[in-house]
C-alpha cells in the first residue's frame, strides 16, 4: 500500500514534469508553482489504495461468513444426531429392568436374563 504512494512520490519528486517544478517569476516576484497535478495523483493513488483494501475486506469478510455457515452448519447436524439418540433412549427406557437388591455379581448369566425376561 505505501509501496504505491512512495512509487508515485518517486516518480514526482524525479521531475516527470520540470516545467512545474521551475519556480517562476512574475514581475520580480517569485510565485509558487502548481502542484495540483501532484496532488490529484497522490489522491488518485489513495483512492486506489482504499478501493484495493475494502476489496479485500469484502472478500475476507465474505469468506469468515462462510465458515461461519459451515460450522452452524455442522453444529447443528450434531444436535440432530444427539436429539436423536436421546429419542432412541428415551423409546427404550420402558424395557429397563430394575433388579432387586440382590447383588448383580453373585447372578448367574441364567438368573440374569431370567430377571431380563419376567
């Protein structure tokens, strides 16, 4: 960005146009030279440079959304899953056996689904 504002300093400050940078005399006067030119150039170039940069910001700023989009996307698929297996449990919460006090590790396999199937 600066590299463009320095270039065109560069190429005032070399004199493309020595007739503006003469300094002339009017009746025993000196009078300043023009520089509007040169200023019109530098403005022309600055509103390049922001042009340039809001450009860019669009782009960026365009490109963040997306990946926002994507990850809300990808959030929300999860949620869909997870919605769902709670459905599943909650479907099947009517075939939970409660054993009675009886100590589950003293149960045969047998007496286990016995206790499964009543």
């Amino acid at each position: 960005m600066l590299g463009n504002l320095q270039h065109a300093l560069a190429l005032t400050a070399s004199g493309a146009d020595h007739s503006l940078r003469r300094p002339m005399f009017h009746e025993g006067k000196r009078d300043m030279r023009d520089i509007r030119g040169d200023l019109e150039e530098r403005a022309k170039i600055c509103r390049e440079q922001i042009k340039s940069s809001h450009a860019q910001f669009e782009m960026m700023a365009q490109k963040l959304q997306r990946e926002r989009d994507a990850r809300i996307a990808d959030l929300k698929s999860m949620l869909v899953m997870v919605q769902r297996i709670i459905e599943f449990e909650n479907s099947h919460m009517d075939k939970v056996v409660t054993l009675p006090n009886t100590s589950v590790q003293h149960m045969t396999l047998a007496e286990r689904m016995a206790a499964v199937s009543d």
